[in-house]
C-alpha cells in the first residue's frame, strides 16, 4: 500500500512539474481565429510552376534555406546527384480589410477548394496549425510562458503584416470560388 501511494505521488509530482497543463483554446487562439479563419476577400489568382534542382554535394559542404519551395542552397559541389520538380505555387491578393489587399503565394499542397456556384467575390480562409500554437504556449517553459506568448502574439496578432504567421503557421487555407473562377489548367473531378 505504501508503496502504491508513494507511486501515486511520483506520477503527480510529475505531471505538475513536467508542464502537463494543456490548455484547449487559450484566448490567443480564439482572438487569431476571428482574423484569420474569417473569409477575406480574393482580387486574383495566379498559378505558376517553378522548377526546383536540389544537389546532392557528395563530400563539399552545403548551407542553405528554403521558403515555400523557393530557395537557394549554397556549397562546394562534388560529383553528386540532382534532384529536379516542379512546384505548383498558386499566388493570390486578399483583404486584409477595409480594401487593402496584399500577396500571398502558397504552395498548391496547402490549398483546399470549396465550389460554390453562388458566390458573388471569391474568398479565402486560413487555418493555422493550432497544435504547435498551443504546444509553444502550454509547454513554453517555467517562466517562459509569457516570452513565448508575447513573443507568438507578436507574429500572429501582426494581421497588417501576416507573412511570418503563415509561413510558419498555415496548416492550409480553404478557397472559395466558382468552378470558372480557379485555374483553368487545374481539373476538378466530376461531380455528380
């Protein structure tokens, strides 16, 4: 018996200690949903393909990053091997509110369609991984917690400057538009 409490009072000791204290929806998340998950206004579409070469430097160093796809890598090139796609990258301008649009290019991964033939102005919609948004403000550390919620409010509350948000945060964004109104060389399956 003594030995069932003292184990009783590890595994509590450990969940207090250990940060296990996982907050559903803090206020942040409800405050950036009103933003962000709100449909905005689409003024046009773009699609475009870019080829993209990846090498592989053998025994030469590499250093480098990639945003969206796009982006350089840097090193001695040794005999190696070459890795070249394409991307689908679709670039569109959307309300930020009170008619001011800026661009936005995603790749066509992060993209979910949504037909509706009655809709007036194409809109768009975007959903950020709001896992790793809690995880960083439930586990953010002892006396950390507020850092990393000043430090996440200041990207995401940015909603005149929303890039870093979505780059870092988009899990996809939802388009809503006519059949007519996406790319005319993406096909939609049948609908039946």
């Amino acid at each position: 018996m003594k030995q069932l409490l003292v184990a009783f009072l590890v595994i509590v000791a450990g969940m207090v200690l250990g940060g296990c204290t996982y907050v559903e929806n803090p206020p942040l998340l409800d405050e950036i949903r009103g933003f962000y998950e709100t449909p905005h206004k689409l003024h046009r579409m773009v699609m475009r393909q870019e080829e993209v070469t990846m090498r592989n430097p053998g025994q030469g160093n590499l250093s480098g990053g990639f945003f969206l796809f796009l982006g350089g890598v840097q090193g001695e090139y040794q005999e190696g091997s070459e890795a070249t796609y394409v991307s689908t990258q679709i670039r569109f301008f959307w309300d930020l509110g009170d008619n001011v649009y800026t661009m936005t290019t995603l790749p066509l991964e992060k993209i979910r369609i949504r037909i509706v033939d009655d809709i007036d102005i194409p809109t768009v919609e975007f959903y950020l991984n709001e896992r790793i948004i809690n995880d960083a403000l439930t586990h953010g550390g002892v006396g950390r917690a507020e850092i990393v919620e000043r430090d996440l409010r200041a990207i995401l509350c940015n909603y005149s400057n929303p890039y870093e948000a979505l780059d870092k945060y988009l899990e996809y964004a939802i388009f809503s538009v006519k059949a007519e109104d996406w790319p005319e060389n993406i096909n939609f399956p049948a609908i039946e």
